[in-house]
C-alpha cells in the first residue's frame, strides 16, 4: 500500500518515539510540581521550547505548547484580536482559503465579539496580492492571518511581502506554518505568530505549538493554574513537547535535501498524470507550491469515486483536508479560486512524505491515477 496523505497526517518517527520515551514512563513528573521529579520533568519541556523556538526564530519564550494546530490557530485568532479589542482594535483580515480552524474562529468573533473580519480574496493559483492585502489594513486592524502554504492546493504564499505590507501598517501578522514547516524555512519568515502541528512531522497527534513574539498581547483561551507563562493553562504534555521539538529539529536538518528530491518527484507524477489523463487539471500555483503536493480536478468523474479506485489499486490519497469531517460539500478552497462547483467536487490530492520512492515510481503512480479515472468514467 502506497500512502499518499502526509498533509493529514504523518507516521510517528522512530527518533521521536525514542525521544518521548523517558518522559512516558521514569520521568513523568508534573512540571508545576517544586520536587526533583517535577523539575526534571520541567527542565525537558524548556529544552523542548528552546529547541523547537530555534528552529522557528523566535525567543525560547515565545512558544506556546498546544494541543495541536487547530488550538494554534485558535489561540493566534482569537487571543490576539480579543487582547486588541481594549485597544479599540476589531478588524481582522483573512482569506477565503484558509484552514477551518482560522475561518470559523474569524466566525466565532464576528458573532459574538462584533468583529468586523475582511476575507482577501484570491487568484486562480490561492494566491493573496500584496496590494489587495494592503487595502483591506484600517487604523482598527488588529490581525492578518493567513497560511503560509495551502492545505489543499500547495500554493505558497509570498510570506517575506505578506510581512512586509502587515509591518508597514503596524499589524501583527500571524502565519499558519502547520503545511510549510518541514518543506520549507521557517526561521526568517518575520511574522510576530506561528503555528505548527506534530502529527505533520512526524511526532503524536495531539500536540502543536504557537510561537508569538513578546510585544504581542494574547489573551489566553484556557484559564486555570497559569501555565505556559500564563497564556495557555493546563499540565503541560512534556513528552509531547519533546517528540514535537525532535521532529521539527529532524525535519529542519533535512528539509533542503528533502524538498529538492520530493519536488522534483512530485514535477514528474504531475507531469504524469496531465500527459496520461485528458481530464485532469492542475490546482493551485504550478510553480509556487509545496514540493510534495499535486492536486488535480478530473471533470466527468467523481473524486470520491477515484479515490475509492486508487485504493482497490493500493494507493491512498484524499479529496482534499482531512479536517472537513464528514463534509460532501465543494472544497471551499477551490471555490474560492473560482473552480466551479461541479468540478470543485472531483478533486483528488496527492501528498508525499520523505520516504524515498521507486527511481520510477512517478510515472508508475501517474499511469496507476490515469487508469483508475479511466475505470471510474466507464
């Protein structure tokens, strides 16, 4: 079986286990706890925070342990404008294309908070323009949040111009980086918050981290003991952190190797799949994309029906994120870049992860999509 769906979720890495090891079984102190078994445990999760701040340039204190990207988001989104908001700060900016956890956070502080949120929108490829980005900024923005790269198309964002537009108008600007982080640099991307998620790693589901630079006020979501230096309360998941900041660290040390080898694959079965079947299109930016994502339209067929094939065949993919639960509606990504409906609704996407593949495995792979888009339109 060909797994083909790293953007949803990753395999846990034998380092990382290793890693998060002691901190399940001998060292299982609580970190709030003033006893030896406490302090070591204490003592992991700021290395853990230093480790992974490293790698996402910020200051060790600056990173926040989460529960995941979803929290990331959630906490970036809602703790930054909800701090603004005595500022007399309610205007968030965002786009149509971003995560669900974004989106409906936006949602939540509009119909409760009176937020007035300005949803950017995009090009054929999910791209922001930076003047477009510009003239939705007013005096009362408290926010710009928006992905660094697409969780279903791969389109990647001009993330040093995104920073440049938000700096010059004095607006924090937040990145989702849940995608990027391990295909590409994260350490001087200038944003004032990051999220990141494990499971994309190669750590646990179950744990994430939101870095927010100092001078940024967040108002904490979660409320109890004051933990993570008052801004997400809650014991803290030690092992967690440590199995998060050893595959962000693993990922870092071979992301250039990796995302030369896997684009380069990737531009192949692309290349693959356009010249063996007449119905596929390409989504999302051919050129400014995630070096392992291919995602295709294939008007006439069902997408659902496709991927149903491609299994029989031994090969799992999706239909796009894998955070839409249960939802047989058009991807909102796609609509959003203007793909009809109808087409929108026969999306597959392909994601590779750093397991080497076969010196022929692209075109063998593009035949294998070809065919089943065959199978299913007989």
């Amino acid at each position: 079986m060909l797994y083909l769906d790293h953007a949803a979720t990753s395999p846990v890495r034998p380092e990382v286990l290793a890693a998060m090891h002691p901190y399940l079984t001998g060292v299982f102190g609580n970190p709030s706890s003033h006893h030896t078994a406490g302090e070591a445990a204490a003592s992991a999760l700021e290395d853990a925070r230093s480790r992974a701040a490293r790698v996402l340039g910020m200051r060790t204190g600056d990173v926040i342990f989460t529960a995941g990207g979803t929290e990331a988001n959630n906490l970036a989104v809602k703790g930054i404008v909800l701090a603004a908001l005595a500022r007399g700060r309610r205007h968030l900016v965002t786009s149509p294309i971003e995560h669900e956890s974004i989106l409906e956070s936006a949602g939540y502080l509009e119909r409760f908070h009176d937020v007035t949120v300005t949803r950017v929108e995009v090009d054929a490829a999910g791209r922001v323009a930076l003047s477009d980005l510009a003239a939705a900024l007013r005096e009362d923005t408290a926010l710009v949040s928006l992905g660094h790269a697409n969780n279903e198309i791969g389109t990647i964002q001009d993330a040093a111009g995104l920073t440049a537009v938000a700096r010059d108008a004095g607006v924090p600007l937040h990145l989702d980086a849940v995608q990027s982080a391990g295909w590409l640099p994260l350490h001087d991307l200038g944003a004032d918050a990051i999220s990141i998620a494990g499971h994309k790693l190669g750590a646990p589901k179950g744990v994430g981290a939101l870095a927010v630079r100092g001078r940024v006020p967040l108002e904490p979501l979660l409320h109890g003991g004051g933990q993570e230096r008052g801004r997400r309360s809650g014991t803290e998941n030690v092992a967690g952190a440590v199995g998060l900041a050893t595959a962000l660290e693993l990922a870092e040390s071979e992301r250039a190797a990796r995302s030369t080898q896997v684009g380069a694959l990737t531009a192949r079965f692309i290349a693959g799949v356009l010249d063996a079947a007449p119905q596929a299109a390409l989504t999302g930016d051919p050129a400014s994309r995630l070096p392992g994502t291919a995602s295709f339209t294939f008007a006439g067929v069902s997408g659902e029906a496709v991927l149903l094939e491609l299994e029989r065949r031994g090969v799992i993919s999706s239909s796009g994120s894998a955070c839409a639960a249960g939802s047989d509606e058009p991807s909102h990504v796609l609509i959003a870049c203007g793909v009809a409906p109808e087409i929108a609704q026969t999306s597959v996407r392909f994601t590779f992860g750093r397991e080497p593949l076969g010196p022929d495995m692209p075109e063998r792979l593009a035949q294998l999509v070809a065919d089943a888009v065959d199978a299913v339109g007989e």
